[in-house]
C-alpha cells in the first residue's frame, strides 16, 4: 500500500466512526426526549445521581439542553 492509500484508508475510518458515533448521539438524544413530564425527569435525575459527573457529564449536557429548548419553545 502507498502512503497515499493508508491516508485515505485511514480517511474513510475516520468519517466512519465520526458518524457511528454521531448516530449513537442522536439516538440517545431521542432517548433522552422521551422523559417529558416532571416525575419522568425526577426519576432520570435520580438515576444519574448514582453517577459520577465525570460519567454523566454528556447526558446532563443533553438533557440540559433539552429542558432550554422546552422553555424556549414554551416562550
């Protein structure tokens, strides 16, 4: 193999696992979407607090996001 074909080998990996992990993203955020009323999120909450934030970080990222669109969109 040449140095060029690894690069784009290497290339194609790259953009591969870039949408693998996009797409698992997505449907974690859909997951996620699913818990609309308050106890819902009262027990997903309670859920994560068994965590560390190191371990829920991208989550709370998520459903904080979530709750912001909410409001906005309630606005």
């Amino acid at each position: 193999m040449t140095r060029h074909d690894l690069s784009v080998k290497s290339l194609r990996s790259s953009l591969a696992s870039r949408r693998t992990a996009r797409l698992q993203r997505q449907s974690l955020e859909r997951q996620l979407a699913s818990y609309t009323t308050e106890s819902d999120r009262i027990e997903l909450d309670a859920i994560l607090s068994r965590h560390t934030s190191e371990e829920t970080s991208e989550l709370r990222s998520i459903i904080n996001r979530q709750a912001m669109d909410r409001l906005l969109r309630s606005a």
